[in-house]
C-alpha cells in the first residue's frame, strides 16, 4: 500500500488536472470561435470584447486576454479576422505544477473571413 498509494493518488491528480485544464481549453476555442463569427459580420472590437466575457461565463474575466487582429478600421470585406483568446489556469495539485508550470495558460484561437 505505501508503494502504490503514491502512483495511485498522482494518477487521480493527474486526471482531475487534465480535465479542469482540458474544459477551460474548450471553453476559450469556443468562445474564440463566437467572437470570430461575431467580428465576420462586421462587429466592433468593443463589441466583440463584451460577447467573449459574456460567453465565458465560469471563468474569471479579470484574467482574459484577447487579442483582436485586425483591428476595427482596417478591416475590409474579404479579409481574415483572428481571435486568441488566453487564461492562466491555476494548477492545484503541487507535483503536477512543476510539469506543467503554475499558472498554465490555456489558448483559444479562430480565424474567419470578414463577409
């Protein structure tokens, strides 16, 4: 029991891990893709910004980094709009931080053409 114990608990940390990192990876490919879809129909940046920290609601909005390219002006029918979209995921279990780095940034990204 004292020599499996250990595995069996890094095992189970790993897997809580992976899914937390895993939904919140999810969560900002979707919501990329939201933002990208909104900006092809001709939105603002603002209002991009604002359906994004709408759309990712079980994350914290404070911590959201998202980068718009092009920016408002300087798009033109035709052209592609990028959306990345990053979030520090804390990692909790304290020997899984070391592989992964504490905190993990998790990205979202997503291209669409403007219409």
């Amino acid at each position: 029991m004292a020599f499996v114990l250990p595995i069996l608990l890094m095992i189970v940390f790993g897997v809580t891990e992976f899914g937390r990192v895993f939904g919140t990876q999810l969560i900002l490919t979707n919501s990329a893709r939201d933002g990208a879809r909104y900006a092809s129909v001709g939105a603002t940046d603002m209002e991009i910004i604002t359906k994004l920290q709408n759309g990712t609601f079980m994350l914290d909005t404070t911590k959201l980094l998202i980068s718009i390219s092009p920016t408002t002006s300087s798009r033109k029918r035709g052209d592609a709009v990028t959306i990345k979209v990053h979030y520090p995921v804390d990692i909790y279990a304290p020997v899984i931080s070391n592989f992964l780095g504490n905190p993990f940034i998790a990205k979202g990204e997503a291209v669409m053409r403007m219409e």
